[in-house]
C-alpha cells in the first residue's frame, strides 16, 4: 500500500529541526473508523516556528519531547477503516487537526474548540501532520476532489479568519481594520473583501508584507505603523474616520491600542492574534467607547463552508503561496519561514 519509507519533520527541547525516518502505517493498522492518508502538502505555520524556536507557546503547550511539526495538511487517501463509508482510496481530501473527544460539554455544546481533550496535531505532545504517511479519524478528513492539494492545505489558515469573520458577524458595508498582515492578515482581508467590507485597512510594522498585500488585494488600504499612536491614528483615518470593526491577527500590545482608539463607539475588537500570557489594554478608552472585544481560540464547524468557499472561487488563496520545498528539505523551508525579511509569506511543503 505504501512504497515509499515514512519520514518525518520534528524538533525537540534543544530546538532542534530534522528530518528522520520513522515508522510506516500499514492499512492493517487502522482502526475502523480511521484513514491512511499520503500527506500531500503543508504549510508551515507561525505556531510551528514558535514551537522550534521557542520550544512552547504559553505554559501549557510545550515541547518535551521528540516532537513533529505541521497541521495545514491535505492528501490523498491510501486505505480506509471498515466503518468508514464517507471516503474512498483515491479521494483527495483537507486535513482538520484537532480531533475533540465528541462527550464534554464544549463538544457536545458544538464548541468542540474548547475542548479540553482535544488532540489537536502539532500541538505537544500530539505528533503533527509533516510526515509522508499518517493515520487520521476519517470524520475530519474533508473531501477536496476539485481543489488541489496545495488549495487544501490553506483549507486550515482559512478555516481561522472565517471563523473571525463569522464570529464578529461581519456585515455588508462595515468598514474594517486588519491588525497584521501575515498570513492570517492577508487571509483575513480576503474574507473581509468578500464578505463585502469597506473600506478595509491592513497595518503592519513590515513594508514588504504590506505590499504583498496591497498587490494581491488591490482594494485595501495598506498602513505601515512604525509611528507613535497619534502618528498611526492619524494614518489610518485617511480611509474612514472610525472603524466598525478591528481585527487584530498580531497579539502584540500597539496594536491592540491602536485598534482600540481607532473604533467607533460600540465598535468591535475580534482578537485572533496569540500574545504574551499577561498584556496591557487602554482600559478606560474600552470603557467609554463601550468596544466589545472577543476572543478567539483556533475554530469549530468551519471546514464544509470554507471547502465550499473555495471551491466556488469566492476565497482564491493562491498567490498566499509563495514559496515551496520538498518534504526531504524541510529544514531548509523553515529556515527560510523564520527569517522575518525573506519575503515569504506562506512555504508549503510538498510530497509527490
């Protein structure tokens, strides 16, 4: 069923990255309700440089051990458990990674993101999606036949800024600021376009990424926030004078200061950005202006809509990608995803 000898992407507690042989699944292995899937494509995510560089991202998700990276993953399905009948050998198919225990309240509630025994892959100590062969419960192995493996694997960065979106409520005609424009920046304006706001501003402290940005979505204003307060307060108004809306994709304090100034009364602050364990925010301006400000933990019941987003072409991510390495020279990639002046915005690692 297999030809190839399995490897895999890993780092460990000396912040390590190598690729190394590991053991192969066999179709034998499965369990009834489970898949064999080829991972196909990657992309390399924020998180999984945090975890490489820094080991942990606050103080429960921690690298202790040997440990594979990667979870934006799409593939093609090898062999199939005896109780699956959604999926065939052959199908092309979007990898969710956070495979929830289906009995708390959170899951059962439909908020299966907050659950707390979730196994979500790359996420210490659940082994990640960067290896050429892996098992995965097929109920979140979502079809993608008409999409390509490398459209599938920015199924999951997709799956993040609609799930802002949508839990913002974002309306016709809002006008929005965008907080980052990383990748989860750029693919938020994209929601954010398509979800019909205007007008909407991208800020970010690196030009290159603004231009990025301002190329692929000719529609944005871009803002480089290298200023004081004022300063950037002042350059975000050349668009509109208030926002409805702030999304913050950064986690970083000016940020969210600047978000918070820049709305309009009872506007709203969508935080999808992942900051320090302890911050501080202008309290009294949250106060007085009456913002409601949300938080976001990854995301929950977003893949059918954001597959058939896709597949519809109403959300095309493709020039996201811009660079991409075979799996045998992921350390290369990721030497290459975590130089902040590369240019590169999304690397996808790629298996044939």
């Amino acid at each position: 069923m297999t030809t190839k000898q399995n490897i895999g992407v890993f780092t460990n507690p000396k912040h390590e990255l190598y690729v190394t042989e590991i053991d192969t699944p066999q179709a034998a292995d499965l369990t009834e309700d489970e898949v064999l899937v080829h991972v196909k494509c990657t992309g390399i995510c924020g998180s999984d440089i945090h975890f490489q560089k820094h080991g942990c991202i606050g103080p429960t998700m921690v690298v202790e051990g040997e440990h594979i990276l990667g979870h934006e993953s799409s593939g093609e399905i090898l062999a199939v458990g005896n109780k699956v009948t959604n999926l065939k050998t052959g199908d092309k198919v979007a990898l969710e990674p956070g495979v929830p225990c289906k009995s708390c309240k959170a899951c059962l509630t439909g908020k299966y993101n907050g659950c707390e025994k979730v196994l979500f892959s790359s996420t210490p100590p659940v082994a990640g999606f960067l290896r050429r062969y892996i098992k995965h419960p097929a109920q979140f192995c979502h079809k993608i036949n008409s999409l390509t493996y490398q459209q599938g694997a920015l199924l999951e960065p997709l799956s993040v800024s609609y799930c802002g979106v949508r839990h913002i409520g974002l309306q016709l005609g809002q006008s929005v600021l965008v907080c980052g424009a990383g990748p989860i920046g750029y693919v938020t304006a994209k929601c954010a376009e398509s979800a019909g706001a205007f007008p909407i501003v991208v800020t970010d402290i690196e030009q290159s990424k603004l231009d990025f940005i301002k190329k692929e979505i000719p529609s944005v204003t871009t803002v480089l926030v290298t200023g004081s307060l004022q300063e950037n307060l002042k350059k975000v108004a050349s668009a509109t004078e208030s926002f409805d809306v702030a999304i913050d994709c950064t986690g970083v304090e000016p940020s969210l200061e600047l978000a918070t100034h820049a709305l309009d009364f009872g506007g709203k602050l969508h935080i999808i950005g992942v900051g320090r364990e302890f911050q501080k925010f202008p309290f009294m301006i949250l106060s007085v202006k009456e913002i409601h400000v949300t938080f976001q933990y990854r995301y929950a019941n977003t893949w059918p809509t954001v597959v058939k987003l896709m597949q519809a072409g109403i959300i095309n991510l493709d020039k996201l990608i811009t660079h991409s390495f075979a799996l045998e020279d992921a350390e290369e990639a990721f030497k290459l995803a975590a130089d902040p002046k590369s240019g590169a915005m999304k690397i996808i690692i790629e298996d044939a």
